[in-house]
C-alpha cells in the first residue's frame, strides 16, 4: 500500500531531492544513515556506487526518468523489481506526477 506523505499541488518540493528513478531522498531511509544528499547532488555517484540509472538520466539532460519516453524502460524497471530494494509503484508513481509538474512525495516502501 502507497503510503502519500504530501501532494500539495502548487507546494514546495526541493528538486535536488527528486532522485532520477522517482525516488523522493528527503523521505528515504538511507538519507539520514549514510549522510546521502541524494544522486542529484552527488552527479550520480551514491554511497553504494555509481546509479546507472541517474547516470543514463543525466546522460540525457533529464530532470528525472518521468521525462523519459521509455518510462519505465529495462533498467528502472529491474530497479522497481529488486526483492531487497524494490517498492510497490510508489518511484513510478512520483515519476509520472512529477513528469505532470505535480508535487508527490510518496515514500517507497517494500
């Protein structure tokens, strides 16, 4: 179940938070225990790595997957369906609101 933590439409959203894959980083987890400022800040390279998934947007000039016209292509969606990092549609939900210049903050749950 997509739990909304706020979708003001017309309220604030700090775009260096929108993750590339929908991901909302000031709702994350990992934000907090890793000191992660998020993939936008860190030009893709996270505390786990490099994310192929915001190297591939930023490759393209996107502000987030949601302006892709592949969403969701092969890699996000493997993304979306990892049993340990996976959620239940809440990335490509914020995506496709985000894409419609809508405030979403869904947090992703697993």
């Amino acid at each position: 179940m997509m739990a909304i933590i706020n979708r003001n439409i017309g309220g604030i959203m700090n775009k260096k938070m929108q993750g590339y894959c929908g991901t909302y980083c000031e709702t994350c987890d990992w934000k907090e225990k890793m000191s992660c400022k998020g993939c936008k800040v860190h030009a893709s390279k996270v505390f786990w790595g490099t994310c192929e998934i915001a190297s591939c947007a930023i490759e393209k000039e996107y502000e987030h997957c949601g302006e892709c016209a592949k969403l969701p292509c092969e890699n996000l969606q493997s993304a979306f369906d990892q049993p340990d990092h996976g959620d239940n549609g809440e990335r490509l939900e914020n995506l496709k609101r985000w894409a419609n210049g809508e405030i979403s903050k869904l947090k992703v749950r697993s």
